[in-house]
C-alpha cells in the first residue's frame, strides 16, 4: 500500500499524463461534501485531459443539482448497467468521502472486482484495505478540501477554475454547517479565500443549498420538533424518529431530513442527538455530538457505523421500535461520558 509520501504528486501525475477511463465513486445518500468533492475532481481531471465519470450509489438530493457536471453523474440504482461497464473499463477509480467499501452498499461488489488503480481521498479516519494511493487526513474539514490539496499535491493550481471552485466551496461550507463546525483549522479559510478568488458567488451557493426545500420539508421539520422529539435529560440526550407512514405523509424526497439531527443540540444540557429513519429494509440513523462524545466510536460499536468525533451514522436491521429500544438501552453505559461532556 503506497501512501501519502513525497512522491505522491509526482507519482499520480505520471499515473494521469496519459488519458485514463476513471471512475470516481462516493458513498450513498451523497451529501453535499460528497457531491461537491466528487463533481470538483470531475471537472480538475477532465481538464487534465481524462474521461472521469462519478457514480453514486443511489440519488441524492435535488437542491444539489445545479452543481457542475451534475447531469453527467450515472446513478447505480436507477442505471446498473451502465454503471457496471463503466466500472469494467476503468484504469482509475477515486474513492471520494468514505472509509470502507460498505458505505457504496451494492456498488462495493463490482468496485472490489476491478483491477484498477485505486486512489482514495477522503476526511474519515484511515481506510483500512488494500489501496494503491492514499490522501486522508481526519483533520481536514472535508473531503471537498482534501480534493483542493490533492491539485495542490499535482502543482495543478492554474488548473482551477470557476466550476471546480464553486463544487468545492459548497462541499466545505455544508460539511462545516456554514463555518460553525469542523472548521477551526487556518488552512480552511485559506483555501476558501483561495477559492473566492474565481469569482464564486458564496452567498448564491448557501441559498442553493439552505434555501431551496419544499414546503412538505418544512411541514416535516415542525413535525418532528413537535411531535417526534424525545429527551433524556439525564444522559444529555435528545432523539427524532421518523417512519416510512410518516415520510409517506409528507411526500418525502431524498435529502428532506438533511440537518433535523443538529435540531436537539440547540436544547440547553444536550450533547448526543440521533435520528432514526425507517427505509425499505432498514432504519438509517444519524448521530450528533458537542465537546469529545465520540459519536463514530458509539456508532461503530453498536449499529455497524462510523464517522467523525462529533458527526456519523449508522443502520440497524431491526424495526425502528426495536432499534430505538437497543439506543435507549445503551445510553445508561455511556452517562459517565456524556455527564463529562455537559457544557
């Protein structure tokens, strides 16, 4: 396994100075740091004369659409075969935005099948397979500033331009929650300062993405603060769930429940949130913290997931009643943590 060294510029610009079939894949139910990394390195290696495509595992919400490149983006569950001989052609495949192969669900069959150069870049603690290249820093505010630092590793700055500038800023605005997060590090706003300088309207690209949902999602968000919350004020904890007659109700779009699970943290004395959604065959879960509660180490643990300290998610077979129950039946374990945690 070749990892980040000093030769990794070097190293990957011989890889790229022939054209490459590359694929570049990221995890499912993409966000906008997913979307925004994946579409910025798109554009950065169309213009190192490449044939990139981006394939998502399953869709991802309309709000961010406008993004460039967007319309070129093959979705695995809507066109599996497309996808499949794509994946069979490729040289390259980046792995964009996550740590295990098991967050792209059915797309890890025909990904681990490749004989590909494999080159991950991504914020997530470090991936553990087998991977020819590796630009990972679980510092980075997101993976949308480790694809800025992967053109700064190629010495491909004059490459930049206004649509990869504008994919990379929402990717680090939305994974900082507009700056409020995840964003303490100098090197963020140097790079973001970096990126204004195309000319990028920010103040266009927030309203893109935080001003541009359905009057069914906001009916859904006044739902859940009123009707589906629930606090344990004795572990500082608050939970939202949600069932699929619920989503059904208010004619739920991938991507309505975007943020509800930062809701609970702006109650006084709580630091742990979770969300639960029940999907098809399975309940996805959102976890939130404040201070050290380390929600990717609670999600590993105890409902097949990962993450960052304070953002993660996971999934649970069982219905959501009895996957509640389990969370519920697991907060007086970790009370000592969480009362250490309290503001």
């Amino acid at each position: 396994m070749k990892k980040l060294s000093d030769n990794f510029g070097k190293e990957v610009n011989k890889l790229l100075s022939v054209t490459n079939n590359i694929v570049i894949v990221t995890h499912s139910n993409p966000d906008a740091d997913a979307i925004g990394s994946s579409l910025g390195l798109y554009n950065f290696l169309i213009k190192k004369r490449q044939n990139p495509i981006v394939i998502t595992p399953n869709s991802y919400p309309e709000f961010l659409w406008w993004m460039p490149g967007n319309q070129n983006i093959i979705n695995f569950y809507n066109d599996k075969k497309s996808a499949v001989e794509i994946i069979k052609q490729a040289q390259i495949i980046f792995y964009v935005d996550f740590n295990e192969t098991n967050r792209i669900d059915k797309l890890e069959k025909y990904i681990k099948q490749s004989n590909s150069i494999k080159i991950v870049i991504d914020h997530h603690p470090l991936f553990n397979e087998n991977i020819d290249y590796i630009l990972s820093d679980a510092s980075a505010s997101s993976a949308a500033e480790l694809v800025y630092e992967f053109i700064v590793l190629l010495n491909n700055i004059n490459l930049i331009d206004e649509k990869i500038a504008k994919c990379l800023y929402a990717g680090i605005m939305a994974d900082t929650g507009c700056f409020s997060y995840n964003s303490s590090k100098p090197r963020t706003f140097q790079i973001v300062a970096e990126l204004l300088i195309f000319n990028i309207n920010k103040d266009e690209i927030v309203s893109k993405i935080y001003d541009n949902f359905s009057t069914d999602r906001f009916r859904l968000l006044g739902y859940c603060l009123n009707e589906k919350l629930t606090v344990f004020p004795q572990y500082h904890t608050a939970i939202i769930s949600l069932t699929k007659q619920e989503l059904k109700k208010f004619n739920f779009k991938q991507g309505d429940d975007e943020g509800f699970v930062n809701y609970p943290l702006s109650i006084k004395g709580i630091i742990f949130s979770a969300i639960f959604v029940e999907r098809v065959d399975y309940v996805k879960i959102s976890f939130r913290s404040k201070g050290a509660f380390a929600t990717n180490k609670f999600a590993r643990k105890n409902f097949n997931g990962g993450g960052h300290l304070n953002a993660s998610g996971g999934k649970s077979k069982m219905d959501i009643d009895k996957t509640i129950e389990k969370f519920i039946s697991l907060l007086p374990n970790y009370k000592n943590e969480l009362d250490e945690n309290e503001d």
